[in-house]
C-alpha cells in the first residue's frame, strides 16, 4: 500500500504535466522535454547508492527515503515556483522513483518459492499499475480544475504513502558486507532489453500530451488508464507462463506487440485509437517485464539483487530520459511521427538480442 500511494504522487503527472508546462507556464518544447527527462537521468545516478543501499541496509529504508521524496517533490510544486522550483521537484521524484521501486521488487522474491516466482513478480507489478491506470486520468481532471488541485492531491497521497511506510512488517536480515556496487554481467542483455523497448515511452509522455488537437486531450489520459489496465490484466497471466515455459517467447511477443502499438500512434488522435493504443503497449509491457524480473532474480541472489533490480529501473529510467530528451529535436524538425517511428524501430531492435541471449527453457 506504501507503494502504491507513493507511485500515484507521481502518476498523476504522467500527461498532466506537460500541459501543464505547456499551456500553463508557456514553457517551450525543448524545456518541456528537459523538465519530464529530468527525473529519469536522475535514476542512472541513483544507481550506484540505491541498490548497495538496499543490499546493505535493507529495502524498507529505501521505500521510506523513497516516499519522502515523493512528498518533498509534491509539495515544491504546491508552491507554484520557478523552472528552478519544477526542475528540483523533478530531480526529488526521479531519487524517490529509484529508491521505491527496485527496493520493492527486491523484497517479492523473499516471499515466495523460486517455481512461483514468475507469478509473484506479475502480481505484485499487477498491484502497481492501479496508480498508472488512475492516475492520469485525474491529473488531466484535476489540473482543468486548477494545478493547486493537481499538486495537492499529489501531496495527500505522499503523504500516506511516507506513513504507511513506517508500518512495513519484518524483512531478512541485510547483508552489510555487501559490496558497495556488484555488477553481473548476465544482467546485461536484460538491462539493454529494458532500454530498446522502453525509449518510446520517454516519446510518448513528453509530446502526446502536446501534440494532439486540444478535444483530444482527455482521450490521452485514457491512453495511459488502458496502458496501465492492461499491464493490470496480463502481468499475472505473462508471470505464469514465465514460470511455465520461460522468457525467451514472451519477450519475443512483447517487442512485436509494443511496436505494433506505438506506430498506431501514427494514426489520427481520437479516442478509439489511443485506447487501443494503450491496450496494446500495456500487454506488450506485460509480457516484457515479468519475465525480465523473473530473470535478474535468478541470476542474483541475496548480497547483490537489490543492485540487479535498481540497475532494471536505471534502465527503465534512461529509457525514457532519452526518449524525452532525444525526442525533442526530433519532434521540433520532423514532426511527432518521426520520433514515434523511430522509437517504434529501437523496440524492434532488441528482438535480434533475444534471439542471441535469451534461450528456451528445457
């Protein structure tokens, strides 16, 4: 529950604050992108102190720095400030995004059998995703009513998130003699798996919001709740099959889905298209990261794992900061159809790295 109230401070940025940013403050494209990409490029710092954080000093330490970030974000924006104000608010979410999530993921496989780990991992993602679906939406409700409402709400569920996190139970004693940053090099072709198919979202949350006609700016929120829906529906299910059959066709199944999905993005914004959309990227997302959870755990253990899953958020993160930022002169020159095609062709270009690294299970 900590967890959730904390990720929904954050959600109910995802497309209300570009509009925000953009109608709002008239700040411009390439601002807009450095601003949402901010947070992200913040995570591949974090990296190195977040994971031999959590190896040392155990995950409920991260979650509760993690939530306080959160609120001390929520309440800079409250205040309505400068770019300064924005961009350190920013900074704060990114720090409290790679302190929350790969100590939470850390924390699942201590709970279940190796066999079951799969369907764990699903579930829990699963129990995520509710802030993703509702959040959007009621930014977008609430920033039309006012950004103070946007902000407060933001700042009501950090704050329950922050004292929820002092109720967390008992978890396995850490290992202080972990070392400050364990690096294995299996991890590299899943890490580099979560980057290709990642960027397009960096893409689509920066300039969807800014690029569709001013009706269809609700519809976008309703993009994001059909992502995250789906991600809700399949996750469990993508788990299961990881547990029953392994990764390596999942992943395969999920790279042609999320590209599928993001070039009909291409198509003219209405409300059928970008729903579809969402369903689409979400279920290809759900194939792609249970599996790739499932994996990293297996290929770590105790002393390291909390490295392992704050390196998956460091690449989600970039993903995203570069799609962000990136994208921002690719939009201004070409257009938002040209970065959508080209995030669309870096998806597809980790379905070679499967086939070479990712093998059936026997």
């Amino acid at each position: 529950m900590s967890v959730l109230l904390s990720a929904f401070s954050i959600n109910v940025f995802s497309g209300s604050l570009p509009l925000y940013l953009y109608r709002s403050r008239g700040f411009s494209v390439d601002a807009i992108g450095v601003l949402v990409g901010i947070a992200f490029v913040v995570q591949l710092l974090a990296t190195l102190l977040v994971g031999p954080l959590v190896d040392r000093r155990g995950a409920r330490l991260a979650v509760r720095l993690g939530s306080g970030c959160y609120l001390l974000a929520a309440l800079l924006f409250l205040l309505n400030g400068t770019w300064v104000l924005i961009g350190t608010a920013r900074i704060l979410q990114g720090l409290g995004f790679a302190l929350v999530v790969p100590a939470a993921y850390s924390m699942v496989p201590n709970l279940v059998t190796p066999r079951f780990r799969g369907t764990a991992m699903g579930g829990f993602g699963a129990f995520l995703n509710v802030a993703l679906a509702a959040g959007p939406p009621l930014g977008l409700w609430l920033l039309r009513q006012s950004p103070t409402a946007l902000f407060a709400a933001a700042v009501v569920a950090a704050t329950l998130g922050l004292a929820v996190s002092w109720m967390l139970g008992p978890e396995p004693s850490a290992d202080r003699r972990a070392g400050l940053f364990t690096y294995d090099a299996r991890w590299t072709p899943l890490l580099a798996l979560t980057f290709l198919t990642v960027v397009y979202w960096g893409v689509v949350t920066a300039y969807l919001p800014i690029e569709v006609p001013r009706e269809q700016v609700t519809a976008v929120g309703w993009f994001f709740t059909a992502d995250a829906v789906a991600v809700l529906v399949c996750r469990i299910p993508a788990g299961f099959f990881t547990d029953r059959y392994g990764a390596r066709w999942l992943f395969l199944g999920g790279i042609g889905l999320t590209a599928a999905a993001v070039l009909l993005l291409l198509a003219p914004a209405s409300l059928g298209i970008l729903v579809l959309a969402g369903i689409g990227t979400g279920a290809g997302a759900a194939l792609l990261f249970p599996p790739t959870l499932v994996e990293l755990s297996n290929r770590s253990h105790d002393r390291n794992r909390g490295t392992a899953m704050a390196l998956f958020s460091t690449s989600f993160a970039a993903a995203i900061g570069v799609g962000s930022l990136a994208g921002a002169p690719i939009v201004q020159r070409f257009g938002f159809g040209a970065a959508i095609v080209l995030s669309a062709l870096v998806c597809l270009a980790a379905a070679p790295l499967v086939l070479a690294t990712i093998h059936e299970n026997r």
